[in-house]
C-alpha cells in the first residue's frame, strides 16, 4: 500500500505557476480523473485545487505499481499543455507519512496562509466529494480523507488556532480594507463572481457595515441568489465596465482560466471614475485582473492572493503556541493512520505465517499420536503446549522485525521474501 502527493502551494511556487497549473472548474476535474484513469489504472486519485495550492493525491494497494514523480508532472504537464521543464521544478513529492502529515497539517490549515482558517477545511471536502462524484477515490483515499477531516474537526476543538481573523476574507476586509477606508457603509461593493469566496467576503463586509453591494455574473441566477442573500442588486454581465467606474470596493474571484479585467479595460473604467481611492480584492485564481491594473494610478490598492502573505505571516508567528498544539496533535493522527495502514498490508501475511506452522505442527502432533496412541491425555497435552511454545518463539523474532519495519512504511521487500521462503503464495 501506498500515499503519494504531487503538488504546489504559495509557499513553493508563486502565483503566476499556480495559476498555470489550477484546475479552475469541476468540468475540468473531472476531465483530469478520465485522464489519470487512463494513465494510472491502478492508483486512486483525488485533486485539490485552490487559490493557494494544487495538489494531486494518489494511493494504491500495490506500492510497486505506483506513478513516479515523473510520470505524475507528465500529466501535469501535458493536461494543460506547459513545457515540462517549466514546472517539474515547482512540483513537489511526498510519500508515505510524509503525504499523509501533508494532507493533515492542509486540513487543520496549518500551511495555509491565514492560520486557522475555516474554507480550506470545506475545499479538501469538496475536493473529496468530486473524486467520489468522478470515480477517482477508492477505499485508501477514502480512508486517508476521511481521517483528515476528522483530524481538522479535532484541531479545531482541541486549540484556539481558528480564533480571530482566520480566513483570507475576513484578514483582507480587516487588515487591508480598513488601512484603505475609515467606513464601509458609504461604498459600493462590486462583486465580480458568485463563488463560496465571494460569499465569505461579503459576510465580512456586511459586518463592517457595507452600504450598496453589486453583483455581477456570467451566470445569472447564482448571481441572484447571493444578491438576494446580501441585500444587494444584479447587474449584467454586459455592464461590468459601468460596475467597476462605479464602484469602491472590488471582490473578485471568478474562477475563469484568463483574466477578466485587462489594464486597457480598467483605464477606460477609472476615465469615468476619476482618481477616487478604489480598493481592489483579486482573489481568482488565475488572476481575474492583470497585475498592472495596480499601477494605473495612484488611487487604485490592488491586492492578490500573495499580497496577503505579510499579513498571514504575523498571524502565525502569533499563535506560536498553538501551532505546536496543533503539529502534535497532527504528528499523533500521522502514526496512527500509518500504522493502520501498514497493519492492513502486513496483518494477513502475518496470520498465514502463524497459520502455515501452526497447521505443520498439528499435522506432525497427529502422526506421532497415532503412533504413541498409548499416551495419556495429560501427557497428550503437555506435548501440544510444548510445540506450540517452540512455533511461537520461532515465530518472534520474524514477526518483531516485519513490526518493526512497518513502523517506517510497508516493508515490501520483506513481505515478498517471506512469501517466497514460506510459499504463502498472495
């Protein structure tokens, strides 16, 4: 058995790679699992793809049947159609303990930028749910993401790590819009996109006392449901030039694979607008507005995903104590699931092991009983009890060291060799 994870966050490639390797929409998902199934029959595999992380897990029951680091950016490579020498190097690989702490500290949101926070706890769900919904998870990623969920739900309860600002919405309205503006409930909010991160932010922003609020979607009727949700007002989106002269506060986070809003588009918008302070949110990913719309001039405080690492760095240098609480609690989660999971694999060797001496010695019991039928049955009894003492300890000291092995992953070499010394077959 085996855990593999390929992936890249903000803390191992910036926002321009991310972007290029974001899989932006369930439809493209989806189409990656038929590609993976393709090239990988016997693996199970789930993606997570956010504004801050792309990552690819993968199990399967054989290890030696597992895709190299390789193979794994091949696909990456070729699914969206990036030279491979241009990503291989932002692409990272953990296996074993190593992917399943990695999915666990993802979970508990302990890599995450703002500490403690509570969406990427509902994208891992989400992320699992669609391999579920594409026929991608099997029983490991089952259970590797089920345990993660739980080790999340016991992070949350066991330390104040979620305590204060602890999503990007909520440190980019606090921290970023209030050093912007003094008030909120005289600005009109443009919201381009109708996604879980543009609810988020505007439940912040209702907090703050938000005035008008506009929301403007390719899609019609998800824009209504969050504008009604909010009190706000739906513009088409043929009029988003008109939104964004008019707006004050920006939030954008559309999930389309280019940018929404290009320099010359936002020059034309601020012409009407004139040089009032307008504060930008791009929190797509990709970029839904080029990073040069920040330059326009100097009213214009545009902020991206990355731009909220200072902020999120203080965070956690906050909650030092916290961290360690939580890292233990993830270290304690990691050696029980691994042990688990490498009992799955050694357990029935172990059994057929016991069960292969244990037939040899009744066998052997029962010839000399046949000849020695004068025995009594005490002395019957005292024969089995002594053979059956030798077979256990000639049985220790291969079990012990197959235990041991297992404590640093499935020992599959060893595992084989006993197959092969003993004839345990499969």
């Amino acid at each position: 058995m085996n855990v593999q994870v390929v992936y890249c966050n903000h803390q191992t490639a910036d926002l321009a790679v991310r972007e290029r390797l974001a899989f932006s929409s369930e439809d493209i998902v989806l189409r990656a699992y038929d590609e993976l199934r393709n090239r990988f029959p016997d693996s199970e595999h789930v993606l997570v793809s956010t504004c801050n992380r792309v990552e690819l897990y993968s199990a399967q029951q054989q290890a030696e049947r597992s895709p190299s680091h390789i193979e794994l950016a091949r696909f990456f490579s070729e699914f969206h159609s990036l030279p491979l020498d241009d990503i291989f190097s932002d692409l990272l690989e953990e296996t074993g303990a190593q992917a399943v702490r990695h999915l666990f500290e993802v979970a508990a949101s302990i890599d995450s930028m703002v500490l403690g926070e509570n969406q990427i706890v509902s994208q891992v769900k989400e992320a699992y749910e669609l391999a579920r919904r594409g026929n991608a998870n099997g029983p490991l990623t089952n259970a590797l993401f089920q345990r993660a969920l739980a080790v999340s739900a016991r992070v949350r309860t066991e330390t104040k790590l979620s305590e204060g600002r602890v999503s990007i919405a909520s440190v980019a309205v606090g921290d970023f819009g209030r050093s912007i503006f003094e008030r909120f409930d005289d600005k009109t909010v443009l919201v381009i996109g109708a996604g879980d991160m543009a609810d988020e932010t505007l439940r912040y922003l209702q907090n703050e006392g938000v005035g008008k609020i506009v929301v403007c979607n390719r899609t019609a009727e998800r824009a209504e449901r969050l504008a009604g949700e909010f009190g706000g007002t739906v513009r088409p989106w043929e009029q988003l030039d008109i939104c964004l002269a008019d707006a004050d506060l920006i939030v954008s986070a559309t999930g389309a694979s280019e940018p929404v809003v290009s320099i010359e588009r936002f020059q034309r918008a601020r012409a009407k607008s004139g040089a009032k302070p307008v504060f930008i949110l791009d929190l797509g990913a990709p970029r839904d507005f080029q990073p040069g719309v920040g330059h326009i001039d100097d009213g214009v405080f545009l902020y991206d995903i990355d731009d909220l690492e200072a902020t999120c760095r203080k965070n956690r240098e906050a909650r030092a104590t916290e961290i360690e609480r939580a890292h233990a609690i993830i270290e304690q989660e990691t050696a029980r699931f691994v042990h688990e999971l490498h009992h799955k694999a050694t357990g029935p060797i172990i059994g057929r092991l016991r069960d292969h001496w244990h037939e040899i010695s009744a066998a052997e019991l029962e010839i000399l009983f046949r000849k020695m039928s004068h025995l009594p049955d005490e002395d019957r009894r005292a024969i089995e009890r002594t053979i059956e003492r030798i077979v256990n300890k000639l049985l220790h000291p291969p079990l012990e060291t197959l235990r041991e092995e297992s404590r640093e992953g499935t020992p599959h070499g060893l595992l084989d060799a006993i197959r092969r010394l003993f004839h345990l077959g499969e």
